[in-house]
C-alpha cells in the first residue's frame, strides 16, 4: 500500500466515522420518537429497542455518509490541487480514486448485511418489545384518546382511574361473514397475562350485543382474553417476504409455489366436476369468484418472494454507485466547501437514484417488470460515474 493510499484511506474513514456517528444518532432518535408516537410506548420499551432500531438506522446512514466522505476529502484535495501534484509525478488519477472504491465495495457488503438483519431480526425484535408491552401501550392510548384500536377490535372509554376502565365498550370484529361482538361494562381491567401469549380484559358488570337482535347481561366479573398477535396493530405484525431473513427466502417461496400449485389443482379439479355435470351456476357464485381472486393475489405475491433478494442486494450496493458519482463529480468540481460539494452530489443522486430504484422496486413487485430491475437505478448511476470518471482520467 502506497502513501498516497494510506493518507486517503485515513482521510476517507476519519470523515465517514465522524459523520456516521452523527447521522446514526439522529436517526436513532428520529426512530425511537416515531415508535413511541405511533405506539404510545413508554421510557423502559423504547430504550428496549435501541439495539432493534439501530440497524434500521445505519443502512439509511451507511449510503449517505461514504458519499458526504468522498465529496469532501476529493472536494478538498481537487480545490487546493493536490490531484494536479499527483499528476504532474506522472501517477494517474485512478491510483487516488481507487482506495475511496475499494472502501465504498466492502462497505457494500456491509450495507447488504444490515439491510437483511434490520428487515428480519430488527422488525421482529421491534415487534417482539411491542407485544410484550401491549398492556402498557393501550393503557397510555386510552388516557390520551380515549380510545384504542386495531383490525380485531376496538375500545372506547369515558375515563381512565389508575387501572380501572370507566364504562368502557369493546367492540370485537370476529370475521368478515359475522356480525360484530359489543361489550359494554361499568368498569374494567386489562391484564398480561404470565406467559405473554396473551392480554386479558376482566369486566364487570357487563353487557353483550351481537348482530341486530341478539343481546345479553353478564353480571358480575368475566374475563375474556385474547391473543397478543390480535391486541397489536396489525400492519406492524403482518408477516411479509420482506421480514424474511435471506437465507430463508426460498425455502418460503418454495412453499408459497407449492400453495399455489395445490390451490390451482383443487379449482381446476372442481371446475371439471362441474363442468361435467352441467352445473354451471355454481362456477358464476360469488364464492367462486373469491376463491378464485384470491388465487391470482397469491400468484402475484410470488413476484414479492422473486424481487427480494435483488432489492436488498440493490440498495445495499447504492454506497459503491454512489461512490462512482460522487467521488469524480467532486475532482470536477473542485470547491473546498463540503457542504456545497455535497449538496451538488447529493442533489442529482436524490432527483435520480430514489425515484427509479422505486419505479423498478414497484413494478418488480407488480410482476410487470422482471426482478433484477431494481438495479435500473444502479445502472444509471454506473453510466453517470463512467462518463465522469472518463473525464477526470482523461483530463
């Protein structure tokens, strides 16, 4: 290793450890209000997800920090013309380009790894510490709101006095076919219980009401529990392809392609019954159809289980592309300002990258694109930072 490689290697990473410091402490606390926003979490969970969060916060920070650290180490080396040095001893630009490169591909790698393990053990551990603090997060939303809910069911209360309920009314949502369940009690409790599997709602003196007709009186005391999964807002909790951790993701598209070959065999089978004994009107019933729309929704989640690895693999490679840009945009530039060479990196990349890696994300996952389409932004990037990278070696 050369010194001149040594000399930017150490200038490149004292800028990028100072500025990821910075940016992931931001973002982590960025992301720690929002939870406890959206949640009503208290001080004690919220601390409980620092470790859950912090992925989430370094594989937005990794990307934008190795960009800021090129612009400004070859901003300023451009401005007091310290690469004209390098190129009157007869050593070619790429020689300083290099190390910012070969430091942008490890950190590619790197950012790979944090997107897999944010998506999978840090949503799940996120998850897991809401769960297990369910009681406290509807406690706190029903003092504020008065009211809590989620696709399951839903409370109302007129007061909350310490840990007792003031007339409160449940309302539980037990299918699309049935009508719903109303609770209404004088007062009521909500309990943990000890296995953390489920939240329990003790009531008294309490009355029920199903459908238009159906009514009822509970005196005294009744408990009625249900499962933590349903005492959580559920588009936290549901379970996508996207919270799958890599090396799992085929064993699960295995699966889904064997659902969807089964369920394709069984309509099949029974249109040719039916079809055989004429009896055409049941191939025209609204159940028919359900069954049959919900075959095409789980084909058209295959195109999910298919574009996943490509789009972690595509955004964790957005530090290398960003890299190709902005490091021989910043020699061009040559201004000492930082701030000014970044925001003119940053800027095009912004307007640029983001926009199509969502156009290609979206329609990868539509099926309509294929899935290696979400590198379309990389690509692009890879055309630009050639083009440029030409003209600082040629000039």
């Amino acid at each position: 290793m050369t010194r001149l490689t040594r000399y930017i290697i150490w200038e490149l990473l004292k800028v990028f450890v100072l500025v990821l410091l910075a940016a992931t402490l931001l973002l982590l606390v960025a992301g720690m209000l929002q939870q406890a926003l959206r949640e009503g979490l208290g001080l004690t969970p919220v601390l409980r997800i620092i470790p859950f969060i912090l992925p989430h916060a370094l594989r937005f920070a990794v990307p934008a920090t190795i960009l800021f650290a090129v612009c400004t180490v070859y901003g300023r080396m451009a401005a007091s013309n310290e690469l004209v040095a390098i190129k009157s001893t007869g050593v070619s630009p790429w020689v300083a380009l290099s190390p910012a490169i070969v430091l942008a591909f490890l950190l590619s790698l790197l950012s790979v790894w944090l997107n897999d393990l944010a998506v999978s053990w840090g949503t799940e551990g996120i998850n897991r510490v809401i769960l297990h603090s369910v009681e406290e997060i509807t406690y706190s939303m029903l003092r504020t709101h008065r009211s809590y809910s989620t696709d399951t069911y839903s409370i109302n209360v007129q007061d909350v006095r310490g840990r007792r309920l003031i007339w409160p009314t449940f309302s539980f949502h037990l299918s699309d076919d049935e009508p719903p369940v109303t609770l209404t009690a004088r007062q009521a409790e909500l309990r943990m219980n000890e296995d953390h599997e489920s939240l329990s709602i003790v009531l008294f003196d309490s009355e029920v009401e199903w459908g238009e007709d159906g009514t009822g009186f509970l005196p005294d005391r009744v408990v009625h529990e249900i499962p933590l999964r349903k005492a959580i807002r559920s588009s936290d909790l549901s379970a996508r392809v996207s919270q799958l951790p890599l090396h799992k993701i085929d064993r699960a598209l295995d699966a889904r392609r064997q659902e969807v070959a089964e369920r394709e065999q069984a309509l099949a089978a029974e249109a040719a019954y039916q079809m055989l004994t004429g009896d055409f009107h049941a191939l025209s019933d609204p159940a028919w159809s359900r069954r049959v729309a919900a075959l095409e929704q789980l084909r058209g989640s295959l195109s999910r289980f298919y574009t996943e690895p490509w789009r972690r693999w595509a955004s964790g490679f957005s530090c290398l592309f960003f890299v190709l840009v902005g490091a021989p945009l910043a020699l061009l530039l040559r201004n000492g300002d930082f701030w000014t060479s970044f925001g003119l990196t940053f800027l095009p990349v912004l307007l640029v990258y983001y926009p199509l890696f969502a156009l290609g994300l979206d329609r990868a996952k539509a099926g309509q694109l294929p899935p290696f389409s979400v590198w379309l932004a990389n690509f692009v990037l890879l055309a630009i930072g050639g083009w440029l990278l030409r003209r600082v070696l040629r000039h």
